[in-house]
C-alpha cells in the first residue's frame, strides 16, 4: 500500500498567475508528439514532410482540446444540456473547471486532421497511421495530471498497489491507464512501425490495444458519479464507447484494411 503523496495541483504560482499540472501535461505531450514526429518523418514512406511537422501538431491539438471538451460536455454532462441549456452553453469554453474526454478528443483529431489531410493531398488513413505512435504519451501524461489532481479513483482494493486516498485505499487507476494506454501502447505501436505496414494496419493496432486497455481497467475504476453504472452494477460510459474502438480495430485488421469510408 502506499499513502497519495497530495500534490499541490498548481505546479507554477507567479503573482495571480497559476499554471496547473494538468495543462502542463497537456503541452508536454504535444511536444513529445512533436519530436516523434520529427523521427518518424525521416522513415520511408512518410507522408508528410519535416516542413508540414509544425502544421500536422497545430492541427492535432486543435481537435484534442476542442474535442475532448465538447465530448465531455455531450458524454458526460449530457443532462445539463438537457436541463439547462444556456448553463451548459456557458461552461462549454471553460476549460480550466476541468472536464476531457479522450472519446471526444479521438473525434476531434479525426475531423482535424481529416482538413489537415486533404490540405496537403495526402490519404487520410496514412495521416492517421503516422500519428498513431504519437498518441500514447500524451495519454499517459494526461493520466498522470488526473493523479495529481486527486481524481478519477478506482475501487477500494487490498491490492499491494492501492494507493490510500482519503481514508480508503483505492486503486490507482489514473496510473494503471498512464501505464497500459500511455507507455506499454506506445512501445507497442513504436515497435510495430519500425517496419513499413500496409497501410490501416498501425490506426487498427491502436485501437485494439486501446479498447483491451480501456475496457479492462474500467472494471477496477470508480464510474462518474454523475452517471454511475450503465447496466449490471459493472457496466460504465467508458466501456460503451471503447468497444466501437475494439471492434473496428479488430476488423479493420482481420482484413487487411480500414472500412472504405476512411480512403478519403
């Protein structure tokens, strides 16, 4: 067992000034993503050029931050727009309240980097397979801003992992997924494409290993509060939306290609 070391959320304090460990996560894995992708461009067969790095980054990080918000907003806040419309308009811009979605975000790297695609001519599907490698380490980074701002618990364990956390030893759930769906994905996806694939291969082995990351450590993860279980007091939102992922990978991969929609 081991004791939350309670850090401070605010990594940088200058005057009324605050930086936030969360948003510095969020840059360190855009830059992580911009150096890979400096390596990656020199490999045979790349389809973007060193010029076109900045552009392909600019892009990505327009669509993990506009979409992972408003895909939060929509999965996980849904009855407020319901509710409250004007309330849950007004808070849609408010990022530092919190509230990411990795779903949301994965949509919106997609529709980005879909215009990015058809602005440099290239295949959208060789767009998405040469970020694929990038992806993981800001996941991973993004999980370990929501272990340092306390959030995102897992169950009460007895696990020798456990971390104690305001009297109750949980799971760490926010590590387990910076774990399996930031560092282990990553050494995965790099490793796979250190040999030119053909092409969908890379995006299908992403989402594969995603979704079995995902959809297992949900099982030992607290379901937000404010929506709690979906069905059989196990089933939750993450899941649901993870299975899509597992399933169009698996297919995409059984058959040697990503479904024609995607050859645009």
């Amino acid at each position: 067992m081991f004791i939350y070391p309670e850090i401070d959320p605010i990594a940088i304090r200058i005057g009324s000034l605050a930086v936030a460990w969360y948003g510095l996560m969020y840059l360190m894995g855009f830059v992580a993503a911009y150096l890979l992708a400096k390596s990656r461009v020199k490999k045979l067969g790349s389809p973007i050029n060193q010029k076109q790095i900045d552009d392909l980054i600019f892009y990505a990080a327009i669509g993990v931050i506009a979409g992972g918000r408003l895909g939060y907003m929509v999965f996980y806040d849904f009855s407020t727009l319901l509710n409250d419309p004007l309330s849950w308009t007004l808070s849609l811009p408010q990022l530092w309240n919190g509230g990411m979605s990795f779903h949301g975000g994965l949509i919106g790297v997609l529709l980005a980097l879909l215009l990015f695609a058809r602005k440099i001519q290239q295949q959208f599907i060789t767009i998405i397979d040469f970020i694929a490698p990038l992806v993981p380490i800001g996941l991973g980074l993004g999980r370990i801003g929501n272990f340092i701002n306390g959030e995102l618990w897992g169950k009460p364990t007895d696990f020798f992992l456990g971390f104690l956390f305001q009297g109750v030893v949980r799971h760490p759930t926010q590590l387990y997924e910076a774990f399996f769906e930031g560092l282990l994905l990553f050494v995965i996806l790099w490793l796979f494409t250190a040999k030119q694939r053909t092409i969908g291969y890379s995006s299908a082995v992403f989402l594969i290993f995603y979704g079995i990351f995902r959809i297992g450590i949900e099982f030992f993860r607290l379901p937000d509060a404010q929506i709690g279980y979906l069905a059989w007091n196990w089933l939750t939102l993450g899941q649901v939306l993870s299975l899509p992922m597992l399933l169009i990978g698996s297919v995409s991969y059984t058959h040697l290609t990503l479904p024609t929609i995607l050859l645009v």
